[in-house]
C-alpha cells in the first residue's frame, strides 16, 4: 500500500487555508518529501506526523516556495533525535545552496545528511522495492518532475500455495524452476506479476515532452495548476500551466487520476479550475492541503 498526504497546494505567496508546496508518500519503511515548501514541518505536525519520520527529500527546484521549509524540518528533524542519514535529491547546485540556508542560522544540532545532485539527463534512482525517475521539465531554471515506480512483483497461485512447502514457494516467487513430487514447475505455470503502481510529481512547468514521458500511464499525477486558461499569458509569462494545459497533458499520457495543485492565491474558488481540467480529462480533484490518499 502506498499513502500519500498533501501538505501544501499553494504557489509564491501561502494562504489561510494553503501551504508552500510538498507531499509525503509513504511506501513500506520509507517516507519520501516530494518539495519542502515554507512551514512543512508545522504541516507535518499537524498531520500527526513526525518529522524525523522522513528518509528522502526530492527537491524540484530552487524556487523559494519549493524548499524554504528545509533549514527547520532539518533542525525539527534533529531534536525529535534523527538517527539516520538523510538523502537530500535535487538539481545541480543543491548542495552548495543547502551549505548556505544551513549557515544562515545558529544550530545546536545538525542532522547527518548526503546530497545527490541531478544532471539535466533522465536519471533512474534504484531502490529494493522501487525506483525514482526524474525528468528535467520547462520553467526557466533547472526544474526536475520525479516519478515513483514500484517495481512489479510476483505472487504465487492460490492452488500451488496450499500443496508445496514455503521454502520452494520462495524459489518460485524469486523467478527459479523448482522440483517437487517428481515434476518440474516453472515460475510462469505457478505465479503471476502484479503490476507496480506509478505516481509522478510535477510541481512547476510549462506544457513540455517530458511532462508526457514522466507521466505516461500514472495512477496519480500530482500536476501545477497555477492559473486558470483566462490568465494564460501569465502562465507563458512565468512558465506556469493552468488547469486546462495540465487536463490536456493528463489526457495524452494516459493517466488514471489527475490531482491538481500549486494554485495562484488570486482564486478563492477552485471549482471553476476542476471545470476547466475536465473539459479534456475526466478524473481531476483540486488537492486541499491535507488530503490524503491510497493506492
């Protein structure tokens, strides 16, 4: 099972009801911070979540409103007693501008963490259970989509479960022919795959092709609706989409559900920005911070 939680669904300027930008997904013993926006550790305690919970931060760009939450969820990271050593993903000059938040600030504690910097080519992060990929996307500086992919698992037959011992139904289930009562049995005739589930995160960018690469066949694509299509010059003007641009590209890479967020603070009401996305793609929520979902 994978859960996710949306803690902010606002743009440049937070709201009353909205934060900076970031999503938790939790997959098995990893919790991964997708942007850390301003306040995210207060998001996170509201949300009854510790932040020493957190294993890997991807960061999309260096946009104020994507990772001025980071020098404090670092420090609260700390004296809930991080033990770990925290990953930190994000483009070419993360580690150097992460040198600078940290220095700006007196701290009696630091946590451990390492840096990896992504280049503009498609990167794929491997993990035990699962793999990230990241494409580079269009918003005037480096800006990076990442998609989480669970990796495909094989799963035994209910009828071979219940006749051969657990020692071989682990041979099996790892991909090797076994032998048993006399017979040969193969992985094909005694398993089946299940497929791994995707989900891709797109925070800020203009319509671009690797917008359509990273989200091809999502379950959930978490996608920037910054403007509605009436202020579609200012979505060209600061390489921003809005929500009819992110339905069209939900539509042509075969998404199963599309989760709108990173809305301008000038609409009160969002349901005209789920209008216009589902007049090209059927299934859109706008997110609410908070939201939570499972997949």
């Amino acid at each position: 099972m994978i859960e996710l939680i949306v803690l902010g669904t606002s743009c440049m300027q937070p709201t009353k009801e909205r934060n900076h930008v970031g999503i938790l997904l939790n997959y098995q013993t990893e919790n991964l911070l997708f942007d850390c926006g301003e306040n995210i550790q207060r998001q996170l305690r509201i949300a009854n979540i510790k932040p020493a919970k957190i294993t890997k931060i991807f960061i999309s760009h260096w946009h104020g409103d994507h990772v001025l939450g980071l020098p404090g969820l670092m420090n609260s990271m700390a004296a809930d007693n991080f033990s770990k050593k925290l990953e930190i993903y994000g483009p070419k000059g993360t580690k150097k501008n992460i040198k600078y938040l940290l220095k700006a600030f007196v701290s009696k504690k630091i946590i451990d963490y390492k840096i990896i910097e992504i280049g503009s080519k498609t990167k794929k992060i491997n993990f035990e259970d699962f793999y990230i990929e990241s494409k580079e996307l269009s918003h005037g500086i480096p800006c990076f989509g990442y998609s989480f992919i669970e990796k495909d698992k094989r799963r035994i037959k209910a009828n071979f479960i219940q006749k051969i011992p657990g020692i071989l139904l682990g041979k099996l289930q790892g991909g090797q022919s076994i032998q048993y009562n006399h017979q040969i049995i193969s992985p094909k005739e005694a398993t089946f795959i299940v497929p791994g589930k995707k989900i891709t995160f797109i925070m800020d960018t203009r319509p671009c092709d690797n917008y359509l690469k990273l989200a091809n066949n999502s379950d959930l694509l978490f996608s920037e609706s910054t403007y509605l299509d009436e202020h579609k010059e200012k979505a060209r003007e600061f390489n921003h989409m809005t929500a009819k641009e992110a339905g069209l590209l939900a539509n042509q890479a075969n998404v199963k559900k599309l989760i709108l967020l990173h809305f301008s603070p000038r609409y009160k009401d969002l349901s005209q920005m789920r209008e216009e996305a589902t007049t090209v793609f059927k299934n859109v929520i706008c997110a609410e911070d908070f939201m939570k979902f499972k997949v």
